[in-house]
C-alpha cells in the first residue's frame, strides 16, 4: 500500500513540475525555463542514482548467491544500467530542446 502511495504522489509531482516547461505560451522567460528544466534534470538524475544503487546491491546480492551464474547476472545489469541511465540523457536533451 505504501508502495502504491509513493508511486502516485511521484507521478503527481512530476506532472506538476513538468507542465510549466512544456507549457506554450510567451509569459514565459527564458530563465523560468532554464530553472524548470534544472529541476527536471536534478530529478532524473536523482532518481537514476536511486535506480542505479538498487540494481547494483541487487546484482552484488545475486552473485553473491551463486557465483556461477555471475556471467548471466552480469550482462543483465549492465543492459539495466544503460536503461536506466538513458531516462537522465532523455530529460537532457529535452531540457536543451526547450531551450
């Protein structure tokens, strides 16, 4: 249940704070985006740090547990690296592009 919870006030946030940077409008100046977008970008990069630190005690946990299939477990966290930090690149170059 907590989990849930936690889940729905995230996405709620991230619906708050990403519909000022993608709003159309002219009210906007260019430093308004510029902290939207830095607040975008500093949660995609926390959040990507949280991500990378639990698939890296997950993948230590499993080799740990049976060192013979560290190979498997080994190329399978790698691929989760590199998808998790593909969000944080994402939110980058979206943070340019509304500049």
């Amino acid at each position: 249940m907590r989990l849930k919870l936690m889940y729905l006030l995230f996405t709620l946030s991230a619906l708050c704070l990403a519909s000022p940077l993608f709003a159309q409008g002219g009210g906007a100046t260019d430093f308004s985006t510029l902290k939207m977008g830095g607040i975008a970008m500093g949660i995609a990069s926390g959040l990507c740090g949280i991500g990378q630190g639990m698939a890296t005690k997950g993948a230590a946990d499993g080799i740990a547990r049976n060192p013979g299939a560290a190979n498997n477990i080994r190329t399978a966290f790698i691929i989760g690296l590199v998808l998790i930090e593909s969000l944080a690149l994402y939110t980058f170059v979206i943070v340019f592009l509304k500049l």
